[in-house]
C-alpha cells in the first residue's frame, strides 16, 4: 500500500508539470468492463481522495490555480499495459489529446517512460497532454487479488 500511496504522489507531481476547453474526468472514457473503485469501500480510492484534498491545499497554500482530480478502476483480469494504452491512443487521439506530457522536454519524458514501461510488469503510466490540461494513467499489478487483475488509475491535472 505505500507503493501506491508513494506512486499516487508521484503522479501529483508529474501532472503538475503540464501546460482548449477543460474536460473534466467524467468526460474520459472508461476502459470497456473496467470497474470504478469507491472511496470508503477500496483503499486506493480513498487514498485518491486525500491525494486530491492535499493537491487542493498545496495549490492553495502557494496561490497556484488549476486542479487536479483523480479516479481508479480495476481492470478486467489480463488486460495488458499495450492494450490500455492503445484503448486510449484511441479514444484520446481523435478529440486533440497527444500521447505525451507536452511541453520541451515532452518527447525525453516520453522515452523514458516507454522505456520503464516495457521492463516493468507491476507499473506501467502513461501520459496525454491538451491545451492546460494533462491525463496520466498508471497501471498497477493488484496483488492482494488474482495475479493478472491490475488497477488503472487516471489522474487528471487542469493548470
């Protein structure tokens, strides 16, 4: 549990990073069959909430505007990383989301992650970029379930 609370945090500070109109996460498409984890009912979607409290706190703690709101799913059992991400290579692609952070250092961000991504089979993330607006998901390997069930955690940064 505190790889994921460390990797949640992790996601918070990348989102951060980003640079259209505002969607909200409930304007994201759901990976088909994918089921929303409930805050008080799953640890990872309260964990969420608080990440999202604290995001909100710091932001206004240092006079910073924007957002940044997050949700999980737990992932049909053998969904892998390539099909999440080509899922939302789809449905992203066509609405003028690019596959990426953005920004100067967008395609090195990219690599890198690719790279981590292919060696790696208990996290995988991934991140689109539109306008003020970034979208990182991160799958996880859910071990306290079934060994091919994972958790998809978007994470939605509005600046």
């Amino acid at each position: 549990m505190k790889q994921i609370a460390f990797l949640l945090g992790f996601i918070l500070v990348l989102a951060a990073c980003s640079g259209g109109t505002a969607v909200t996460l409930q304007d994201i498409p759901a990976y088909p069959e994918a089921t929303a984890l409930q805050p008080g009912a799953d640890p990872v979607a309260d964990t969420l909430v608080d990440n999202m409290a604290q995001d909100a706190q710091l932001r206004s703690g240092i006079g910073v505007g924007g957002q940044t709101t997050q949700m999980a799913y737990r992932l049909p059992a053998g969904t892998s990383w390539d099909q999440v991400q080509r899922f939302y290579n789809d449905q992203l692609g066509g609405t003028g989301w690019k596959s990426g952070p953005g920004g100067m250092a967008g395609n090195l961000a990219s690599g890198i992650m690719d790279s981590v991504n292919q060696g790696n089979d208990l996290f995988q993330t991934g991140t689109w970029s539109k306008g003020k607006q970034t979208l990182t998901l991160v799958r996880v390997a859910d071990n306290a379930t079934a060994e091919d069930a994972s958790i998809l955690i978007l994470s939605l940064t509005t600046n």
